[in-house]
C-alpha cells in the first residue's frame, strides 16, 4: 500500500464521526478527555497535533497542552518526527489499558441500548 493509501485508510477509519463517542468527555467534560478518547478509539495508530485537531475539531494550541499533560500522566507517548511534527499514540501503561477498557464496555452499551431502542428487523 503507497503513503498515499495508508493515510486515506488512516482518515476513513478515524474520522467516522467521532463527535458523537467520546465515553471520557461524558465524564470529565474537558479538552484532555476528549483528546484521550480520540488515543483510545484509535489506539495502535500514531498522530500528529494537526491530524488530531482536524479530527476532534479542537485548536492545535490546546491538542499540544493536552498531549503534554498526557505524557507526563503516562498515557500518551511521543513515537517519531515526520518533518517538524511529532507522532503521538496511546502508551501500553496499566491506567491507559483500564481507560480503554472502560470506552470500550461504555461503547458497547450504547451500541446495545441503540440496538434495543431500534430493534434490526430480520
């Protein structure tokens, strides 16, 4: 697969609406939340700030606040440069896998409730 494919699959897999799933910023209602979530739905994966920003809709300044905060908390980690942009993606730390866990159990039961309000028919 060329660059150019991998970073249509990476968008088209991403971008999937992700203003409506965001299990942290439920709780927590803040910039850090949101830019977690967006880690956890995309996890194994790596990002820059401008990638992120265009994806959760928030400004790079506060991606770039957020990811610090985020690697001095263990959840986040720098992986390479491409040009001046650092990557970003989800660190395999124990609080980062029970996070995870937790967007993942709070996902599916939205997709169960969705599915209980709006029975599929055979």
């Amino acid at each position: 697969m060329t660059i150019k494919g991998s970073l249509i699959q990476k968008y088209s897999t991403a971008d999937q609406d992700f203003t409506k799933n965001r299990p942290l910023e439920k709780v927590f209602g803040n910039c850090n939340a949101r830019v977690l979530d967006f880690f956890v739905i995309n996890r194994g994966m790596d990002y820059t700030p401008a990638e992120i920003s265009d994806i959760t809709h928030l400004p790079v300044k506060s991606i770039q606040r957020s990811l610090l905060h985020l690697i001095k908390c263990g959840l986040v980690k720098e992986t390479n440069k491409v040009g001046n942009s650092s990557m970003y993606v989800l660190e395999s730390s124990e609080l980062a896998v029970v996070l995870t866990q937790y967007v993942d159990t709070s996902l599916s039961a939205e997709v169960k409730n969705a599915t209980i309000s709006y029975p599929i028919e055979s």
